[in-house]
C-alpha cells in the first residue's frame, strides 16, 4: 500500500506528538513536584494514558495504517479527559491546551478519514 500524506494528518500527528510531551512532562515534571490534587491515582494515570494514546495515534498515522482513524477517535476522547480533569486539578493551562488542540486536530482527522474512505 502507498501511503501519502496529507497536510492534514501532518499537522495532526504534530499535534499528538506535541500533546504526548506536554503530557507527560507536566505529569513527571509539574505534578510529581507539586503534589496532592495533582497526583491522585485518576488524574495521574489519566495523564499518563493521554501521552501513550497520543504517541500511538501518531505512530499509526505515520505508519499509514489502517486504523488510524479508529486510534484518533480514542485519542481525542482521551485528550478530552484529560484536558477536563487538568482544567478542574488547575494551574495545568499548557495541557488543557495541548489535549483540546490535539483532540479537535484528531476528530477533523476521523471526519476527513470517514468521508475518504
């Protein structure tokens, strides 16, 4: 299978890879530091679980596989989660961010993926 790229599917793999930083950097850098709130069992691995699927939305997307629309669905609602639960722990605006662009990014590409096929 020849696998081409679009614009749009760049652009959202950039997103997830931006999103599975920021994720994980503010889990292990930002909320391991602070403490309480930030590191309770559900919010934790929720940021956790939002690096990994984010990691594996792009991988699929850069492989060009088969389901990549099926792992930018979990994704974005993945990202949804997590970027509710940052907003309700607080002073987390940089994951918020990145989980809302990224989730909006992963959606277009499972409409855009859905009207191709």
């Amino acid at each position: 299978m020849h696998h081409s790229m679009t614009a749009d599917m760049r652009k959202c793999i950039e997103s997830c890879q931006k999103c599975h930083n920021v994720c994980l950097q503010t889990a292990i850098s930002q909320c391991l530091e602070i403490g309480g709130k930030h590191v309770e069992p559900a919010h934790f691995r929720l940021m956790t679980d939002c690096a990994a699927v984010c990691q594996t939305a792009a991988d699929f997307m850069l492989r060009g596989s088969h389901f990549h629309a099926q792992a930018c669905e979990l994704c974005a609602a993945v990202c949804d989660a997590c970027a509710y639960s940052c907003e309700q722990v607080g002073g987390m605006n940089d994951c918020v961010h990145a989980c809302q662009n990224c989730a909006a990014n992963c959606r277009h590409m499972v409409e855009t993926t859905v009207l191709t096929s």
